[in-house]
C-alpha cells in the first residue's frame, strides 16, 4: 500500500489539531471530513447555545507563505454552503442557526521552536453566505 502524501498528511495533522483546539474552546465536534459526493466539510460543530458552525480548517507547513484563511475564495464559499445545506438536509437540521468558520492552521517549525506544534487562528463568522449566494436571507441563516 502506497504511503500517505506528506501535504495529506499534514492536513490531517492539522484538522486534529483544530478539532482539539475548538474542543477546548467549548464546541463540540459533531461531524470531521463529512461528504456527500465531491462536497465536503471539515468540521462540523456546535456552540454551547446550539448554534451549528461549519469549519473549514487550511492547514500550511512552517515556512509557507501567505495566510492560509486567505485561501478561502468566493467560489470555495460557496462550495461550503453548498455541503452545508446537504448536511442540514441529512440531519433535518434547517431550523438551527449557523455560521461558516474558518481556522488557519499553521505547523511550527521544531528546528526553532521545538514547543510549538501548531499555530491556529480563529476566524469566526468568516463569510456570509447570504452575500456571496445573494439569496438576501437572515443573517443566521445563509440561505
């Protein structure tokens, strides 16, 4: 069996480390890499209040250039809110408020800095969905 490219391994790597990162910030993971078809979501999780948030994690080796939330285009919103209401559909979760996050994960380099595995940043709220799909819907609701 061939083995795992390095840029998916890395990937993986650092949508666990969000997943820690958003458990400890008091979400709770309800789905990690949930798909239907070629849609997919990172993460999805909920708040303590019930609000459902959509994650999408981009992770970058140390080094890389760029912020990797920048990496989140129009077209890949709208891909997300796409699998995201193909999720709200599966789970018959459309009466729930939501929001589309967005964690740039960015591996440490231990040569360094041997204590940092991960730098993450938080984006919340990232896009609205309303926007981009000019569908003019509630604000917690991006349909």
């Amino acid at each position: 069996m061939p083995a795992t490219a390095r840029h998916l391994r890395l990937g993986q790597a650092g949508e666990a480390a969000a997943a820690q990162f958003l458990e400890a910030a008091g979400l709770r993971i309800l789905d990690r890499n949930w798909r239907d078809g070629r849609l997919e979501l990172d993460l999805v999780c909920e708040t303590r209040d019930g609000v459902l948030v959509f994650v999408e994690v981009r992770t970058r080796s140390a080094g890389s250039r760029g912020n990797p939330a920048e990496t989140v285009t129009p077209a890949k919103q709208r891909l997300l809110a796409r699998a995201a209401a193909l999720w709200l559909s599966a789970h018959d979760c459309w009466h729930r408020p939501c929001r589309f996050d967005v964690l740039a994960v960015c591996a440490g380099n231990p040569a360094l800095n041997p204590g940092e595995a991960w730098t993450i940043t938080h984006h919340p709220h990232a896009f609205e969905v309303a926007d981009a799909m000019d569908r003019g819907h509630s604000h917690w609701q991006p349909w």
